[in-house]
C-alpha cells in the first residue's frame, strides 16, 4: 500500500485505547498525520504522562504502520501529554463546578494519622513535577497541616479582584496553590465549630477563591467519615477520591468504610484507589531491609477486596516526616527512593483519574436530604 494520509489513518484505526472501546483515529488521540515519501509523521495527544503507556503506543503505531502500509516506512512519534479531562456535559453537572479546575481528587482515609496530608503535599509536587497545574484544598478544618507541610503558615492569602468581585489569592509555594482555614487562625487558636460554620468556611475557601486553571485540585480531607465529607460532596463534583492506609488491620477496617462511604449509592463518587503508607520501615543506614512493622500488604488485599484498584505503596522513612515537618515535601528531593515511590502511584493517580473520566458521567454533587450522615441522594 502507498504511503499517504489516508491509509495511515486507516491503519491507526487498528489501535485501540484502552477502556474506550474506540480506535485511537476516532477517540481524537491522532492529532496530525503528515506524509512525505517515505516518512511519516504522526502527533499523537495522550492524557497520561505514564511513560510505559507512551511506549506502548509508539511501539503500536510504528508496528501497524509497518505491517499495514509499508514495512520500510521512516515513522516518527510526536506525543504530547494534554490533561485527563473529557468536555464535560454541563446537563450532568448539578453541583456548582469550579470554572478552571479540571479534576477534583479527593485524599480521604478513615483512621487519623495514617498520612493523608504527607500523600496530598507529595501527590500535588509530584503532578507538578510532571507538568500538571495543582492546588490543594485543605479541608481539614480542625487540624489543618498543610500550611506547616508547604511552609506557609505564617502567610495570608489576599484578596484579588475577579471580575468586579473580590476573591482569596491562593497561597502560592513550589508550584503549588493552596488555601486553609489555618491561614485564617492563629496557631494556638482550636477552632471549635459546628458543622454548617465549618461547611461554610470550606464553600468560602472553594468558591470565594481566584484559584484559576488546574489540571488537578486535591483535596485533604479530615479522618473520618462526617459532616465535612459530605459538605465537600454537596458543594463539588468530585472527580475521584484516593484513600490512604496502612497496612494494620485498624486502619484497614476504616479505610474500608471510608470506601464505602465513597461508593454508598447516594453518593456515589469513584474510587481511584487505595494507597498502602507506611507499608514497611526502612532505616536510613540500611536502605535494603524492610520491616513489615504494621503488617504486610493489608492496603493491597483490601483493595483486592473491595475490587478497587491498588495505587502502590509508600515506605516509613524518617525523612518523609522530616521533611513535612520542615515545610519541604519529601517529593521534592530527586533522585531518591521516595522520589521514585511517589512517581509510581502518581502515575497511577493520573491513569486511574483518565480512565474514570473515558468510563464515567461526571460526577453529580449530592443533596443531603436529613441530618448529615443519616442519608443523601441526588440532586
Ligand atoms: N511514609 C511515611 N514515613 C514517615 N513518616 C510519615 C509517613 N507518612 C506520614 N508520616 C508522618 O506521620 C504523621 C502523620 O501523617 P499525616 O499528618 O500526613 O497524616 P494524616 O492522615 O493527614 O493525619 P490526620 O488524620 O491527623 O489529618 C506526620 O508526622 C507525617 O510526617
Ligand atoms: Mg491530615
């Protein structure tokens, strides 16, 4: 067969991407396709930076090309990596989305202390680092830690004007935007409230802010599974929620309600996946030895379990701690096992929020009906 536009693009038709059920012509992925003799070039837009996927997907169109067209076709690749965002169908969007912001993850567990913020402030570096624009939404309204695991809890957001009305500027440091109820209170000061001020204050920080354009807003939820995940439900249209745990078997046994929770009919936001943290202890002096200290793999088989995928495991180092506890996220040093650990599931963060959003409507905000708690539905 001839080298020419349209048969290349007839071959591309052979692909395949995964979950869609469309070839990769028809899906929008092919770009452009230039022909010129011998060469061919072919722009390819991906919505995942995972480099195996990037791989695969050159390695899929240079063997079709070859194998449908021409064997001895010159083929070069362009892949440009764009957002995992799907137009979104502003019908099913009840909740009142925020212009800009393409994907909302949610960061949840169900027991306190099991890393949450750590994988928030790590997650959101590290989508950055791949070239993703992020914010954190602090939503921990009585222990907000992100400001002292960014550095910043001394500073105040201002206010910018938007369009004739006054809005919050995020604070901004390592690429990263965030807001907190703790930039609003004084360290020593418990902010003792009941759940419609505490919802309030939260719509205020999401609504009321010139967050601007992000790939990705994560959002750092308390533990738990109360009054202020569902007002963060009913006010947003999460895209995914990512629950963290260790692998001990109380931490296990609210990480499993936290995720159902999430996947309760009435509410009904998807599950990206489970995070194993603090899945084994590795001393600094012995980088090779693991001590499975909470047990080994429990985050694994719970998601096993509960048939929600697995988003890989992060070790308990001392400079993990260290380095949230001096403002400088662990993810930002490169080159180290942590780096690398934080790489995988982030990749697996952004392939699960891309299949979420090729496989499923956008998700609905909910109406809570009665008491918090007691029952939501649909609006
Ligand atoms: N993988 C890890 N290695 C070492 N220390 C860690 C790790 N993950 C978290 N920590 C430390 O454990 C403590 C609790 O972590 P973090 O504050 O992130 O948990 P959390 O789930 O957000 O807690 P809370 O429920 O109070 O919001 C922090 O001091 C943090 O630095
Ligand atoms: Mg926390």
């Amino acid at each position: 067969m001839n080298i020419s536009k349209q048969n290349i693009l007839s071959a591309l038709e052979n692909i395949t991407v995964s979950g869609e059920g469309k070839n990769m012509v028809e899906s929008g992925a092919v770009h452009n396709v230039v022909t010129f003799a011998d060469e061919v070039i072919v722009d390819v837009k991906l919505s995942t930076p995972a480099l195996h996927i990037k791989k695969r997907t050159e390695a899929d169109i240079i063997k079709t090309i070859h194998e449908n067209v021409d064997p001895n076709a010159k083929v070069q690749v362009n892949i440009k990596v764009e957002a995992p965002t799907k137009p979104q169908n502003p019908n099913l969007i009840k909740g009142k989305p925020i212009p800009g912001i393409q994907n909302i993850v949610a960061v949840a567990s169900g027991k306190g202390g099991v890393g949450k913020s750590t994988v928030t402030a790590n997650l959101a570096i590290t989508l950055s680092k791949m070239g993703f624009k992020v914010g954190i939404l602090d939503a921990d309204i009585y222990g907000p830690s992100i400001p002292i695991m960014f550095d910043v809890a001394m500073e105040k957001p201002l206010s910018v004007n938007v369009g004739g009305k006054s809005k919050m500027r995020p604070i901004e440091n390592y690429g990263i935007k965030i807001l907190s109820i703790g930039f609003f209170t004084q360290p020593n000061q418990a902010v003792i409230w009941r759940g419609p001020m505490a919802a309030k204050a939260l719509n205020q920080l999401i609504f009321d802010a010139a967050w601007g354009e992000l790939d990705f807003m994560l959002i750092d939820l308390p533990p738990g599974t109360g009054d202020i995940h569902l007002s963060i439900m009913q006010s947003l249209p999460i895209t995914g929620a990512v629950v963290v745990s260790t692998p001990q078997n109380v931490a296990l046994a609210d990480a499993r309600k936290g995720v159902a929770m999430f996947q309760q009919e009435n509410i009904d936001v998807p599950v990206l996946g489970i995070i194993e943290n603090m899945a084994y202890f590795t001393p600094a002096e012995l980088p090779e030895n693991k001590y499975y200290i909470f047990g080994k793999e429990g985050a694994k088989n719970l998601s096993e379990d509960l048939n929600v995928p697995y988003l890989g495991e992060i070790p308990l180092v001392q400079s993990i701690r260290e380095a949230g506890d001096v403002g400088r996220p662990a993810a930002l040093q490169t080159a180290t096992k942590t780096e690398e650990a934080f790489e995988a599931i982030t990749k697996n963060v952004v392939q699960q929020t891309v299949l979420r959003n090729e496989n499923l409507p956008p998700t609905e905000a909910i109406k809570i009906t009665t008491m918090a708690g007691c029952s939501a539905v649909k609006k």
